[in-house]
C-alpha cells in the first residue's frame, strides 16, 4: 500500500529573536491509498501547513512526511495541490491550463491532447477547452483546476478548501464532481475543509486538528454509505458530535481575541457589568 | 471608442473653428500663429523640407528619425530592466547592492541626461538612444522587481506542485504574470522618452521632428513650427494609442492574475 504519512511532524515559522511560532506540533497521520480523509479545524489551526508540507512545498522544523515509506523533500506529479481560488493561468486557455504539468511528464503531442480531452470531458468542461479563464463562471474554474492537478496522474490529490469560495449550489455540484473523480481514478483525497457537513459527505474519515497550533486530536471514521443522506440519523449524530468538538477548539482559538461578551457564562457577569459602564 | 472617437473630432472641430476666427477677425497676427488653413495648405502644397538645400530632410524622415531614436531607448530600456530585475529578485545580495543605486536614478528627469549623452555621444541617434534608455531603465527596473514580488505567491506554489522548476517557472508564470504591471509602467514612461528625445533634437541633435520646430523658429517659418507641434502632437497620441490597445489585447490579464 502506498500510505502517505505525516510522521511527528512539527513546523516552526521563524520569528525574530525567539525560537519561531509553531504552526503545527507532532502531527502523526496516515492515508491509505485511495482513501478520502478530511482534516477539519478552526481557521489557523495549521490544516494548510500541513498540506503544503505533503506537497513538498514547505519542509518541516522536525519529522517528516512519507510516501510508500519515501520521504517528500519537494514537489512531485505524485501529489499535487488544489488551492481555494483557481489560480488558473489567465493567459493560458483552459486546454494549455489543463496541460500545464504534461510539459514535463514526457508524452508525445497526441498523447497530450488525448489525456486533457479526456479530463475535459469528464468533467464536463469539453465545450469550453478553447476559452480563457476569465470566460468561465466560478465553479467551471474550479473544475479545470481540479482537471490540471489530475493531468500528471497524481497518487494524492491535496485539496484545500478548494469550494469554500463558491456559492452554495456550485459547492454541491463540485462535490459530487469530486467524488465521482475519486471513484474512476483512485485518487487517494487529502481534503482540508472547516465545514463539517462538507467533511461527512466527502470523506472516508474525518481527521480533527487543534486550534493553533495544530495537533491531531481525533480520527473519525465516517462508516456511511454513498451517495450521503444528510438527514440519516448516523449522519446527524457524528454531525452532532464532530460540530462540538469544532466549537471547542473554535471558541480556544478565538479565546483572546473574541472579548468578554463570548466567556463562557460564569466569566461573563462581570463582562456585562464592564459593558453597562462604558455606556 | 467610436462614441468618445466621434466626441474627440468634434471638440477638435470646435477649437479649429475657432482659431480659425479669430485669425479671420484680425485678433492673431498670422506670421506668429497662423491659422490651420494656413499652415494645413503648407503642408499639402509644397511638402516640407526641414531647413534648406537638397539634403534637408522631409518631415516624413523627421518623423521616422523620432521614432527610431524613441523606440530604440525604449527597447534597450525594457530589455535592461527585464534582466536588472530579474537578477535582483533572484540574487538578494545583488537586490541589495543594485536597488540603491536604482532608486536614486529613476527620479532623474530623462531630460537631464542630455548634456551627458551629447557629451559622450557628440550629436547623432546615439545621444537619443542613450538618453532614452537611461531616462526609462531605472524606473522601469524598480516597476519590474516591484511586479516580480506581487506575483501571487500560490500561483507559483501551483506551478511547482505541477513540476515547474526555477527556469520554467520565470519563463512561463512569473514573467507573463507580472509582465501587464511592467507594461503599464511602459506606457507611462513613453512619455518621458518622447519628450526627452524631442528636447535633445532641439537642444543639440538638429535633426528629427524636435528640430524642425527650431529650424522653423530660426527661419520665421511660424507654419513649420505649428505643424512641428501638430505632427509630435498627433505621433505621441497615437503611440499611446497603440500601447493602449497592446494593454488591452496582448496583456489584458492584468487584474487577473
């Protein structure tokens, strides 16, 4: 099994004088091929770090991230990164977006066409291979990003927060996109996300991370059939419990920075009489 | 464009009609400021040589000469600072020891390095060329390393994660993003070059369409002079013109990216 594995891994950002802000501490995860896991957590927690980390983008302070037992120590076509705003190539057409990465995988022209026609199409994109970025409509970008990150075969697909910047109905659409690109290719989905909803609807399993800086708190297996029913029970009860959890580690991270009228209520007494007085 | 087109013509028409007037009413003195009809009518009938014998030039080659020395400066110009800025936001210490020198560079007026230039040059294209390359590098090179670090830093996060390395990632995201920025900066220093090209044909250089206002002046020739000011006039409108329209068709993912 090609597993990719965060193993101890921690990240410091430098900071001048001291030892630096750690992001992320002692994170120890493991995906199994072909597997869909989720990493939810309150903003800042880390979740990005940790993808880039995968991606070989940043390198950890210490520990290190596996791929079949190989450490990562830069970026691969093996795993490859969808972020939340397209970034597509505004000057490129879809089609030379698309074929971005194919530059460097070694396939003849027709080869090449071949393999982005076909990624067009399965995502629905065929009609407008010709157009530029800015012709399409929000979701329509997000899929030929999603097409350019499968190009080059990756094993893993990092994604982070990839539909938050889309409307409600566009996001259902992509989701079910996404899911049916897992299912034909086996791509092993490595999807950040602070919707729960999102995370229990896409995901084999729900990894929590910390308020920042990030640790792993738990692992939810999300042992439900697909197609996801929202409104089965099963579904509501991990809702139920992952959504508490998320809060507490919401409300740690905004602890200092909320003010007193978020203290829990037997801080907050005194909070209200602090407010009556500046009135 | 054709409603502002048509806009344009007409408040044209308004002031050459006027002029036009006020030439007819007495209220200008024709041999300073003749009128459009005038100085027009010289321009049709007779061709126009620039100063006297079979070798003065015609304004076409005065207008070519201009030109040349303009786009040549500018060439140079981009193709430094392209190379300048590439160098140093590649090479920090090299960002360190060049961008000083830069920054106190740029703000000198084009138009100040004319003596410099006739001096090193003597009079000829190479004086023109010079001064607009130095008058456009420096700014051109700060516009450059300025666009280089606002290039979005994920654009280029998925570029490497799609297997860019460093010599793609320059040549195929990093330049075209922040080339419609340099561009802009282009644009606005064409300007400065014109000018500065023209002040040296008059000061020094005797030639091109900045001299033929002088060679008019010497010659009381007041049509010359005015159709000097229109010819410069209408050449750097539609320069600008057309680096508009490159803006707008070649580079037009400016706000995009």
């Amino acid at each position: 099994m090609r597993t990719l594995r965060w193993e101890g891994v921690s990240k410091y950002w430098p900071a001048p004088g001291g030892e630096g802000v750690p992001a992320v501490l002692d994170v120890d995860l493991a995906v199994n091929a072909g597997e869909f896991v989720a990493l939810i957590g309150p903003s800042g927690c880390g979740k990005t770090t940790l993808l880039e980390i995968a991606a070989g983008l940043e390198s950890p302070t210490s520990g290190c991230v596996t791929l079949d037992g190989k450490a990562i120590d830069g970026p691969g076509p093996d795993r490859t990164l969808v972020f939340q705003e397209h970034h597509l190539f505004p000057w490129l057409r879809v089609r030379s977006n698309v074929a971005f990465g194919l530059r460097f995988a070694g396939l003849s022209r027709s080869d090449r066409k071949k393999r982005v026609d076909g990624l067009l199409s399965a995502v629905g994109l065929a009609g407008v291979a010709d157009k530029l970025p800015p012709q399409l409509s929000g979701g329509m970008r997000q899929r030929v990003a999603l097409a350019r990150a499968l190009a080059v075969g990756p094993e893993v697909l990092l994604l982070d927060e990839p539909f938050a910047a889309l409307d409600f109905q566009t996001r259902i659409l992509m989701q079910r996109y996404l899911l049916a690109v897992w299912q034909r290719f086996g791509t092993t989905m490595v999807f950040v996300t602070h919707q729960v909803d999102e995370a229990l609807l896409l995901a084999d399993r729900v990894a929590l991370v910390s308020a920042g800086p990030g640790r792993l708190l738990e692992e939810i297996a999300i042992d439900l059939p697909r197609p996801r029913d929202p409104a089965d029970p099963r579904f509501l009860k991990l809702r139920a419990q992952l959504t508490s959890h998320l809060e507490r580690e919401v409300m740690a991270a905004a602890d200092e920075g909320m003010g007193e009228l978020l203290l829990p209520a037997e801080e907050s007494e005194h909070g209200i009489e602090a407010h009556e007085r500046v009135f | 464009m054709c409603v502002a087109g048509a806009y344009g013509l007409g408040s044209w028409a308004v002031v050459i009609a006027l002029w036009e007037l006020a030439a007819r009413w007495g209220w200008l003195k024709e041999s300073i400021f003749p009128p459009p009809s005038h100085f027009l009518s010289y321009l049709i009938n007779d061709g126009i040589q620039i100063g006297v014998g079979p070798d003065a030039p015609t304004l076409v080659d005065a207008t070519l000469a201009t030109f040349a020395r303009v786009g040549a400066g500018l060439a140079i110009g981009i193709v430094a600072a392209t190379a300048i800025g590439v160098t140093a936001s590649v090479i920090p210490p090299a960002r360190r020891a060049v961008m000083p020198i830069v920054r106190v560079l740029a703000p000198v007026a084009p138009i100040a390095w004319i003596p410099l230039g006739l001096s090193l040059f003597g009079i000829g294209d190479g004086t023109a060329v010079f001064i607009v390359t130095l008058g456009v590098v420096f700014t051109l090179t700060v516009a450059t390393v300025a666009a280089i670090d606002d290039v979005n830093p994920e654009l280029l996060k998925t570029a490497r994660s799609l297997g860019s390395n460093s010599v793609h990632l320059w040549a195929n995201v990093i330049l075209p993003a922040a080339a419609p920025q340099v561009f802009t900066m282009v644009r606005l220093n064409f300007f400065a070059a014109w000018m500065a090209v023209l002040a040296a044909e008059m000061v020094g250089l005797r030639s091109g369409l900045g001299a033929a206002i002088i060679i008019g002046r010497e010659q009381f020739n007041a049509d010359l002079v005015l159709i000097g000011i229109m010819v410069i006039g209408l050449c750097g409108f539609a320069a600008d013109s057309l680096l508009v329209l490159i803006q707008k068709r070649v580079l037009w993912w400016g706000k995009q990216s």
